[in-house]
C-alpha cells in the first residue's frame, strides 16, 4: 500500500458512510448485512466505528455509489472527496 492510498483508507469515514447508506436504503443493520452479504457484526462494528472498511470494500462500494448517480452524488462528494481531489490533482 502507498502512502496515497493509505491517507486516502484513513481520511474515509467509514462509520458515518455505512450508516448513511444503510439509512437511505431503509435497512436494518440485519437486512443491510445480507444485501452485502456479510454477519450483523461486520455492519454494527463498522457503524460504531470499532473496524476500518478494507481498501477492498471502499473501493465496491465507491464503484457502487457512482453506478448511483444522483443518490450517491453527495456521499462520494463528502466520503472520497480527497481520492476526487488527488486524482484531479494527479492528472495535470
């Protein structure tokens, strides 16, 4: 893992991003967990903040998000604005 990409895992909000979608969804913390095809406990320690999503997993559900379009806009915008900033940063 680079440094990019490991400030990029840290600055990521995982708690507040799992609950986020979960809430917009209108899933239970159970119901969440089989759509991503995890236990309950993977979801809850996430949303208590108590684990790190894997690179892996930001990685899904970034691709998801934007698959989204306008339901996922803004939770790509605040959760993986520095990965946003850093590429545009990158490309020029």
């Amino acid at each position: 893992m680079t440094v990019k990409e490991k400030e990029k895992t840290e600055k990521v909000d995982a708690s507040g991003l799992v609950k986020e979608m979960r809430s917009r969804l209108g899933l239970s913390q159970e119901a969440f967990a089989v759509k991503l095809g995890v236990n309950f406990t993977t979801v809850n320690r996430r949303e208590r903040g108590h684990r790190q999503l894997s690179r892996l997993a930001l990685k899904q559900i970034e691709r998801w998000l934007q698959e989204q379009g306008d339901f996922g806009a803004d939770l790509l915008k605040r959760h993986f604005l520095l990965k946003i900033e850093t590429k545009s940063y990158e490309s020029n």
